[in-house]
C-alpha cells in the first residue's frame, strides 16, 4: 500500500512520517528528496517550474515578506507549480515500490489532491494536513530553534507571520481539494500535536 500525506509545508508532515517508520516500520520518502534529485540532473531552463519555489525564495527577504502579506495566492501558485514537476518523479517511484512489493509513506507538498487523483494502477491511501490555528507562527517559530539546520532558523518576526498566514490560505486551499476529490482532511490547528499525530495515523493507516 502507498500512504500519501500532503498539505502546506511547516505544518508536521514529515515528523508524522518518521513516527509511522518508527512505530510501524513502513518506510517514508519526502518529495522534497525527489525534487532535489530532479533539480540536480536538470538545468532550470529544461524545467523552469521546478525551480518556482527556489526562485521565490531567492528574493530579499523584505520582498518576500511583502508578497506573502500583499499577494499569497501567487506564493501558493508557485508552489502548485513545483509540486506538479516534482510529481513525475514521484509517480514513477512508487509505482516501483508497489510493484516490488513494499508499503510506502509519500509526505510532501507536492502531494496534492488534484494529483493524486489522476493516479493509476496503484493501491493508496491518502491523507490531507492543514493547520490555520492561531498559534501557528509560535510554532514555526519554535520548530525553527529546535532544529539547527531549518532553513527559517534566522528568519525574521515579520516574515514568520506572513508566512504563517500563508499556510493557513494554503491549507483552505488544501482542504478545499480533497473534499472535491473526495479525500480526508485533518486539522491540525487547536490539537496538541502528539495527540494529532496519533489520529494522523491512525486515519492513515486505517
């Protein structure tokens, strides 16, 4: 079986992934990975979409802020974007692991509705995250210290803040999606996220 686990980035995909591996044994791939992989072996002029996100992140950071408060739908955009790139590497990989036949968890941004909707031929479970909780920036924020490589790590107040409320959009966005093709859709917002993780895989796993 092939568990998917989508939804905005920060919100815990990832840390719900390993618990799954951890607890459950069944191994977990980001699409952050693949879309590395893909990066690496292709020039941003063969694939322009790929790199949507990296561009974006490459503005000052008071531009970022800015379009973040100012236009968030264009950051979501750019992220659809890259996720749609990103998927063909992630539809030839875990067609290989259902037919070697090994269960998988895919937790990504790139894992959205509409795309998973349009697979074929592969026996999945999927899962949508969102979180618009009014704690959302402490937790980023928090995340962020914890871990002494995070990309945010030294990322101002303000930018944390658009940002924070740049996930709570993509999560209605998120949400939207799967009711329309049919998916569930968790919400981790007002949760404690241990308690959240285990109802995460539990609706998951079945």
């Amino acid at each position: 079986m092939i568990y998917f686990l989508g939804g905005p980035p920060r919100i815990g995909k990832s840390i719900i992934a390993k618990a799954i591996t951890t607890q459950h044994g069944i191994n977990a791939v980001s699409t952050d990975s693949l879309g590395v992989v893909l990066e690496t072996v292709l020039p941003p002029e063969a694939m322009p979409s790929l790199f949507a996100v990296s561009r974006f992140n490459e503005l000052p950071e008071a531009e970022r802020t800015r379009s973040l408060v100012e236009n968030p739908t264009s950051r979501i955009d750019c992220q659809i974007e890259e996720s749609t790139a990103v998927w063909r590497a992630v539809v030839p990989f875990v067609l290989r692991e259902q037919e070697e036949g090994r269960d998988l968890v895919t937790e990504g941004v790139a894992v959205l509705p509409e795309l998973v909707a349009q697979l074929e031929g592969v026996d999945y479970r999927a899962v949508f995250l969102g979180n618009r909780g009014l704690t959302q920036k402490e937790d980023i924020k928090r995340g962020a210290i914890e871990h002494e490589h995070d990309w945010m790590r030294h990322a101002s107040d303000e930018y944390i803040a658009a940002f924070a409320a740049f996930v709570a959009q993509m999560s209605s966005y998120v949400e939207k999606e799967a009711r329309t093709y049919g998916f569930d859709y968790f919400e981790m917002g007002g949760r404690p996220f241990n308690d959240a993780t285990l109802e995460v895989v539990d609706l998951l796993l079945g």
